[in-house]
C-alpha cells in the first residue's frame, strides 16, 4: 500500500469522524435524528465564501462559522428540537423539513452554483516518501489532537459526568439538582458547531454548493450504525471501517464500487449487528 493511499485513508477516516461526531451526540445522547446534519456541515463550509464577501481577512473564518451556526442551532432548539427528544420519529421528519428550509435558503443566498475557495496553509510537505498537501496533515493532526482532548473532557470533566447521568436517567439527573433542558441545549448547539467546523474545513478540498450536506449525512449514519452510539471509541471505530472501506476500494476500483460496499456493509449491520461494534450500555 503506498504512502499516499495511507495519507488518504487518515485524512478520510479524520474528517469523517469530525463530520460524524455532531450527529453522535445529537442521536446518541439526545436521542433527536437530526436529518440536517448535513446542511450544517454545508453552512460551515460557506463560512469562507461569505468572510470572503465581507472582505474581512482569513483568519476570521473559525469566528464566521460559529457565529453563522451557533445562533442558527440555538434557535432551532428552542423553537423546536427542546420538543422533540426521545421522540425519534418526529424528530426525523421535523429535522427533514429543516434540512430542506436551510438548503432553500442558502440557494436564495448564493445561488445554486459551485464556491470554491483556497486552503489556508499552501504547499506540501514530505510524509513517508510522499509529497502530501501541507493543509491536510495539519488537519489530521489538530482533529487528532481534538480528539484527545475530547476524550479527555468527556471523562474527566463535571460536564461530561452530569451528560452521563442525563443519559441513563432523565429523571433521576432531573431529580439531585440537574439542569437538563440546558444541558440538552447545549449538547445540541456544539453538535451543530462541530459539524459546522467539519464543514469549514472541508471547505478548501470540496465543490461548496447548497445540496453537498447529503452525502455528508448518509456517511455519518453508516459510520454510526457500524461503530455504535454513545462513545468515541465507537465513532472512531466506525469512522475507520466506512472511510478505509470507501477510500481502498475507491482507490483499486472505483467510487461507485467504494459507494456500494459501504452501503452493503451498513445494511449488514443493521441486519446482524444493530447496536455497532462498541455501543455504550444504557
């Protein structure tokens, strides 16, 4: 295996889990199937395009995506997903609805045409023999480290423990003192925040246009349905089997061969395995 499909399968399987993590906190500890997931990773990726219209410099494209998503995600929760957890059939068809109002705007906004915009860090560097897109490593990294980090706060922190006790039992949490309609809250805005992230860094390798949140979508629920809810290990596990499917396959073969595997492979697991890999007891 070269060194350039190596690169390719880490950069891949990062990204994927970074675009998946937002949809894993939202269903897998919120129970609320959030079918636009998707268009928040397509409104982050026009965070560029839109610091660019401003004409304010580029290192404004973090605070821009956040403080596009942020508010957006806040309202949608306290207007309608707060009425909506556990009730994982409406939530489907309330966040199908908001996929498609979301996708309408932003076409009314920017048109039905391709953006594309430039990376942030030029150039390549050496890995392994291989000259590698300077901007993708250091992705690779940073998630990498993001990821740790997380971990870290998820079973470390008072946050993540309270996220825990929400989890297993509503009412109990609810019961010693736990806020948990703002801990909902909260959980669901940085799930839109870190699909919004997702999506602005994206941006630079991608063709950013109003539809591109699907594919985005249907990657993240097979990353989920093979690696199990509620916990990072099992994201990352999922992220790892869909993306190394899809990228060696894509590689030796073709996208449409990559594409079809993936599906037969999550279909299995629905069918064989329908809790994934690893899924958290609840």
């Amino acid at each position: 295996m070269s060194s350039v499909l190596l690169l390719n399968l880490a950069w891949q399987i990062s990204t994927l889990a970074l675009v998946a993590l937002g949809l894993a906190i939202v269903f897998g500890k919120l129970r609320i199937m959030n079918m636009a997931h998707g268009e928040f990773v397509m409104i982050g990726a026009y965070a560029p395009v839109i610091t660019s219209m401003l004409g304010l410099p580029g290192w404004l494209q973090l605070p821009v995506c956040l403080v596009t998503v942020g508010p957006v995600a806040f309202v949608l929760e306290r207007t309608i997903i707060r009425h909506l957890y556990g009730r994982m059939f409406d939530s489907l068809l309330a966040t199908w609805g908001i996929a498609i109002l979301l996708r309408e705007i932003v076409e009314l906004i920017f048109g039905r045409g391709y953006q594309s915009v430039s990376p942030p860090i030029a150039g390549t560097v050496c890995v392994f023999g291989a000259d590698y897109p300077a901007y993708r490593i250091t992705v690779i990294i940073g998630i990498l480290l993001g990821f740790i980090g997380l971990y870290w706060w998820n079973t470390r922190s008072k946050t993540g423990t309270r996220i825990k006790a929400m989890v297993g039992n509503p009412n109990l949490a609810e019961a010693i003192g736990i806020n948990t309609a703002r801990l909902s809250a909260g959980a669901f805005v940085f799930g839109c925040c870190t699909a919004g992230l997702a999506g602005l860094i994206l941006a630079p390798t991608v063709r950013i246009e109003p539809m591109m949140g699907l594919d985005y979508l249907i990657r993240s629920f097979f990353a989920l349905v093979v690696g199990g809810l509620g916990s990072l290990e099992g994201l990352g596990i999922g992220s790892g089997i869909i993306a190394g499917t899809q990228t060696f396959l894509g590689a030796v073969a073709s996208q449409t061969y990559g594409y079809l595997a993936v599906l037969t492979l999550s279909t299995l697991f629905l069918w064989l395995k329908p809790n994934g890999v690893r899924s958290s007891s609840r």
